[in-house]
C-alpha cells in the first residue's frame, strides 16, 4: 500500500520525478508508473488496483495532462472510489471542467513556475490527509510509565510548594485559635505570625534552589511519595 498515487502525462516526466523524491523523501511512500508497473504486467490491470491501495491521488496538472486520455481516466477512476484528489499546477492554462469537477478547490497546489517553493506546502497537506481519522499509536507499558514519571518530576516541586502553603494555613490558623482562646496575647501571636511567615519563605528559597535538583535526596524522597499515592487505588 502507497501513501500517494501520483498521475501525471509522460511529457511532465522531470517534474513527476522531482516531486516523487521530494515525497519520499519526506516519508511519503508513492505509487508512479512506470517505475511500479512490474514488466510484461498490463497497465489496465495494475494502475487501479494501485490507485485502490494508496491513500491519496495526486495529479500534476498541465497543459500536457489536461490533454492526456490516460490522465482523464486516472481521475475518473479515483472519484469514482472516492480516494481523497489533489492536484499541482504546473502552467498558467486554465483547468478543464473535468479537473473541477473532480479536484475540490482547496485541494489544488498551486506550482506554475514555484514547483520547489509549493513542495514543503504539498508535503505537509498531503500528511496531514493521510493521518486523517487514523488511530493513535497504542502507548506501550515503557511509554506510559516513562510519560507518568515525567509527569511526577514536574508536579514534585509544585506538590512540595502547595504541602508548604497548607501547612503554614494551618499553622496560622492553630495561633488564631490560640489567641481567640487567649492562649497567645498580640504580642506572642505578631511574633508567632512572623517565625511561620520567616518559616515559609526559607522553605520556598529551598524549594527554589537546591532541594529539587535530580540526584539530591529531598527529591528522590517526594518522587518517591508521590509514586506511593499515585499507586492508590482511587476510585
């Protein structure tokens, strides 16, 4: 199976063999005759069952093309198996109705005199066409435990800075009790209030310098952690 069916007049030879490299180069595999019609096979027979096969359809629009029965016949057949059409102008003359019929308008490329600068263009919608309603790759166990722990070195910090916040809100709210039970007078409470603020902000200084550096053992710790509570069985 071929990503890209590319039709073209055998007069538009050196523009059909740039655009063949360009594609394959690009990791688009591609179907051309007479490069993949194995010898002494017949055209009539091995063309449609290629154009079955591939993806897409690209034609290379000409004067030459727009002339060709073959070509006719090409874009006939992929309408007729509603294979997704593209096409490249390679001149100025205005297309036949039969190419408007068949190409929808915004996939036409548009290569009079540019073909080298439309490629990139041509590569990246044709691309985007093929992994169109694809499904995702299934994630391999590998990719799944190395996207959770990537997962848990990003939020480490973030779950240390939050833990540090809760608990100085708890902290502030123990010496609000306090002082409404009269345990603290506003004096021991101002002073209160100030160790767990100094508190806080040398923990988040830590936390922003060297506690979450890879190979120190705060770190692995709180990885480790939250390795734990991320193997919980939540409901």
């Amino acid at each position: 199976m071929a990503d890209v069916f590319i039709s073209y007049s055998s007069k538009d030879a050196a523009s059909a063999n740039y655009l063949l490299k360009t594609l394959e180069s690009m990791y688009l595999t591609c179907w051309m005759a007479p490069r993949d019609i194995p010898a002494g096979d017949n055209f009539a027979d091995v063309i449609p069952a290629a154009m079955r096969s591939s993806k897409v359809f690209l034609v290379l629009v000409s004067r030459n093309s727009q002339n060709s029965p073959q070509v006719l016949n090409e874009l006939a057949f992929a309408s007729t198996i509603k294979i997704p059409r593209f096409s490249v102008q390679l001149d100025d003359l205005p297309l036949k109705n039969s190419f408007h019929y068949h190409i929808p308008a915004a996939n036409r490329f548009d290569g009079a005199g540019r073909l080298v600068a439309a490629s990139s263009e041509i590569v990246s919608r044709l691309h985007q066409e093929i992994r169109k309603g694809q499904p995702e790759p299934l994630e391999s166990p590998e990719e799944a435990h190395q996207r959770n722990e990537a997962h848990l070195r990003k939020v480490a910090p973030q779950s240390w800075c939050l833990l540090v916040a809760v608990a100085a809100a708890i902290l502030i709210l123990i010496g609000c009790l306090a002082l409404m039970l009269k345990l603290f007078d506003l004096a021991d409470f101002r002073r209160y209030l100030t160790y767990v603020i100094i508190l806080g902000i040398v923990m988040a200084m830590l936390v922003r310098t060297s506690l979450f550096q890879e190979e120190s053992a705060f770190y692995q710790a709180v990885l480790k952690l939250l390795r734990l509570i991320n193997r919980l069985p939540f409901p």
